[in-house]
C-alpha cells in the first residue's frame, strides 16, 4: 500500500511527534537498541485493519537521541509511555495522601496482574498470585475484629467524598474520605445502589456474625483479591482508603441488627 | 424552559442541519432507531431526555458557533471557513465521525478539538493565553460551541475513524490498552465500569463498550448534560471519568487523552451517531 520511501517519511515526522517528548522507558530503550543493530530493512506495514481484537505490535521508525532506526513498538509500551513519559498527565499534581499524579498512575504488582483485555480470564497462576499477594497485605486490629458504630458505617459506605484529584481536588480537611460502597452495591431497601457488585442487603441477617464471618467480612474490605482475585472492588484497606477503625464502623453497618441493611 | 421563538428558531436550524449531514434522522430519531434494534436499559434510562432532545439547548448554542465559525476573527481576523477537519478544507459534513485521524501537516494523530484548536491557531492567530483557545470545558466557550456547530453535521452517519495509517492503528491500540489499565486508589480502569451490560453506579445505567448500539450513544459527545445544565465535549469525558478514578489531570488534547478517544470511537464504529445527544 505505501512505498518504502513515503512510509518512512511519514513516520519519522510521525512518530517523532509522539516520542520525542521525553526519553523512553527503560524497557522500551531496551527493545529499540535491540532492534537498531539488526540490518533489517523498513517494510511496508500490512494496513492494519482489524477494528477489533488484541492489540498488535507496529514497526515504526523511531527518531531520538541515538539517531533513526527500526523498532517493535507494542500496545503495551505505547502505551506506558503515553501514561507515564508523554506529559499527558499532570504527573507533579499533589495527592491527599502526599504523594504525587506520578505515583497514583505507576501499577502495583496487582494493578500490573489485574489489568486484563478484552475476554481476558485470570489464569490460575495470575489468580494465586494475586490471592497470595494480597492475603499477605492485610493487617488486622489490635484485640481482634469487633463491630464499631454502624450509623457511621452508613455514613461512610454512602459516600463517594475522597481522594479525587483532577481539576475539582477533594479537600480532606472539609470532609472524611467515604467507602464508596453504594456506587457498586444495593445495601439497603432505603436507598438506591448500584450493581457492579453483588447486592448486600441483609448481609448479616443472612451470614449471621460468627468469628469466621465477621474475619471473612475484615479481609474482603481490606484487600478482596484474597478471596477475589482482580476482583474490580477497591482495596480499602491495604491501600489506606480507610482506617481499622472505619472498617469497623461499615462491618457494623453490614451486621448490626438495627443497621437498614439488616431490615 | 425556553421561549416559543428561540425554540422555533432552534428547531429551523436543527432542520437544516440535519440536511445538511445528508440524514433525514433527528438525533432522538436515530436514538429510537438503537433502541429498536437491541435490548438495552443503558438506552432506555431516560425516557425523559429522549422527550426532550426535539428541544435540545445544545442547538442553541449550535446556532452561535456557527456564527463564530464564519465570522473573521483572531489576530488574522480570518473565518474557519478553510479548516481541514480531515476531508479536506472546508468540508464539515461527515467530518466528525472520521476523527481522530493522522494529518500530515502536522505529523500526529489529532481529534476532534485538538484539530479546532489547531486551525484557531493558524487560520485565525489566536495562542494558548486567548481566552478562544484557553477555556474549554465550560458551557459557554467558543470551542464548544465551535464543536457543537461542526458535530452536528454529522448526526446520523456512522462513526468511521480511519485506521489506515499506522500512528492511527498504533494510538488506537495504546488506547485500548489504557482503556484497561489499572490504576489509582481505588485500582479502576475505564473497563471497571463499561464492560458489563446494564449495571449500574447507583441508579445511573451504563455503557458496555462492547455493545456498539450502546456505545454510540457513550461517545456521542458534545452533548447537553442536563445534571450540569450545559454542553460537554469528548474531552470533558475523559476528565471527569479520570477525576472519578482518582487520576491525576489528563492534560486536554494530550497524546495520551486522543489515543483513549481513538479507541473508544473505533469501539462504536458503523453505527450512527447521535449529534447532539443529551444525557443525564
């Protein structure tokens, strides 16, 4: 479709654009050197045109500080260097927890395992993994689970306050970050939930509040890839989203007899 | 809501501009037409806005961006009159759905509004500190009335980015790949929420990107936010959703933000797009 010459200049104006803008990530570097001792010669590219489908690898030519040559650009890498090198985010934006953009957008182990394509199955091994990883992270309080006061349970399980950043950064000094259960979850009959997740309502009058359940209910709050792996429920606990103590008042909320949830 | 002559005039400009896009099709007509064609609670949710799309408020503010496309303005105190939107300069009709694309005089894939700003640039002289380029996202900005304008010649056809230059191919599937990618305090990626069909955040249904019929309908920005009382881009999209992931800021028009849109308008391709739509 394209002659060899006319590629190549279109790509070299082209891909400059996008990565010339900062260096490349390590592994990236790694795959073009590779490539740029090879003689292989430019090809014309087949027109990709599967709209759908996994993501390819493209051979562009590339133009930075080591000269022109021929590299195997993934999807994957690409894209990396857009989230994190291309100054498409604001990367020194501060964060409530005193981190920066940078930080927030750079994987964990488990975003990495978890970040699954189209009709993507965790395989078994990512799935243990993850389980693993994540049953190591949970601290548990101090003389043991017990139930906290589930008006601030619902207080907390219905709010979506917290940690948001962007243009309208939430101010933690004006309001205690939520639990954010509603978005994904019906508890009670008196307030409409959503359905990500599984409906909660009655949970404890269902379950009952033995030991095992009320552990059970402790450590899918605070990391539910222990149980769920690449489940999309937040880590509340393991990534500070809330306080031991605020687990307990949301499990009161999910056991208490007098909690809505329970009626 | 509006008075009757403002609605009428409305009205008469949206019925030209639906000639003009070639669709005999108004945008609640080409709603109803998915909603025939597939099963789908994300379409139906709002019986409400689908009464009241005849009467859009985007149209009104339709009316002044083309006031504002064909007035000379800027340092060059020129029109947008020979803006290449892809198809050539001047050419708007079917303009829309066939972003974002690679354009040569620039050397990047670009979409739609990254394109505008472009040709305010050039065409017109304007620079980042005017106030025609620096204000995007709110209900009166020039670019999104100027968006509204050029958008709506395309209501009814069917998105067709094009994916036959390589950078196109290449942003798209970056796209795709970020479109996954999980992240943030909360360990959401844009998949969290739009690969299900008919679940809901709180009572709000939403959009499975792999149901183009519902899709078309996610992507068909700008539309009229009625929660917001004001019109919204694409790009006002990626920002909010980002904002709700507990991101840090896109930067508006980044390569990261038009490689998201390359694949989520690649996501809805062939089916017609709803030009303005108004949503919740």
């Amino acid at each position: 479709m394209f002659k060899h010459t006319s590629l190549a200049a279109a790509l070299v104006g082209a891909t400059a654009a996008i990565l010339l803008s900062a260096p490349l990530a390590t592994p990236a570097q790694a795959q073009i050197t590779a490539q740029a001792g090879s003689t292989k010669k430019p090809v014309p590219l087949k027109t990709p045109h599967t709209t759908r489908g996994a993501p390819t690898s493209q051979e562009v030519l590339v133009m930075d500080s080591k000269g022109v040559r021929l590299a195997t650009f993934s999807a994957a890498m690409l894209a990396e260097h857009l989230v994190l090198e291309s100054d498409g985010f604001a990367l020194d934006q501060p964060t409530q927890e005193g981190t920066t953009g940078r930080d927030r957008l750079t994987q964990d182990e488990i975003q990495r395992l978890c970040s699954i394509g189209k009709n993507g199955q965790v395989d078994e091994k990512t799935a243990a993994r993850v389980s693993e990883l994540a049953a190591a992270s949970i601290k548990y309080p101090e003389g043991g689970i017990k139930l906290g006061d589930w008006k601030k349970g619902r207080e907390l399980a219905w709010s979506g306050f917290g940690f948001r950043t962007a243009h309208n950064p939430d101010d933690h000094s004006k309001g205690t970050p939520g639990a954010n259960c509603y978005n994904c979850h019906q508890l009670a009959l008196d307030r409409t939930g959503g359905t990500i997740g599984p409906s909660l309502t009655g949970y404890g009058k269902l379950r009952g509040n033995s030991p095992d359940m009320l552990k059970y209910t402790y450590e899918v709050i605070y990391n539910p890839h222990a149980y769920f792996a690449c489940t999309h429920m937040p880590r509340s606990g393991a990534k500070n989203i809330l306080t031991q103590q605020q687990i307990a008042d949301v499990m009161a909320y999910l056991f208490d007899p007098e909690s809505p949830v329970n009626k | 809501m509006m008075r009757k002559a403002k609605k009428a005039l409305a009205l008469a400009l949206f019925m030209s501009g639906a000639a003009q896009a070639g669709t005999d099709l108004a945008p609640d007509e080409v709603l109803r037409g998915l909603i025939n064609k597939i099963d789908s609670s994300y379409l139906t949710q709002s019986p409400q806005n689908l009464m009241m799309m005849p009467d859009n408020p985007a149209y009104l503010v339709a009316e002044e961006g083309e006031q504002l496309f064909k007035q000379a303005r800027g340092p060059k105190n020129a029109s947008l009159a020979q803006c290449d939107f892809g198809k050539g300069p001047g050419v708007l009709k079917g303009a829309y759905v066939e972003l974002p694309r690679f354009f040569p005089d620039t050397g990047k894939v670009m979409d739609f509004e990254t394109r505008l700003v472009h040709c305010m640039k050039t065409l017109q002289g304007f620079t980042d500190k005017d106030a025609a380029i620096s204000k995007r996202h709110g209900a009166n900005t020039d670019i999104t009335k100027l968006t509204l304008y050029v958008a709506m010649q395309s209501n009814g056809l069917a998105w067709n980015p094009p994916l036959k230059h390589p950078l196109e191919k290449a942003m798209r599937d970056a796209g795709e790949v970020m479109f996954y990618r999980r992240a943030g305090t909360m360990d959401f990626s844009c998949a969290t929420c739009h690969t299900a069909t008919g679940s809901r955040i709180r009572a709000s249904v939403l959009p499975n990107i792999h149901v183009p019929e519902e899709w078309t309908k996610a992507i068909s920005w700008p539309a009229f936010r009625v929660g917001h009382d004001a019109t919204r881009s694409s790009q006002h999209r990626v920002l909010e959703c980002l904002w709700q992931m507990r991101y840090p800021n896109i930067r508006n028009g980044s390569d990261a933000s038009i490689a998201l849109i390359s694949f989520w308008t690649d996501a809805a391709r062939g089916q017609p797009a709803i030009l303005p739509d108004m949503k919740r």
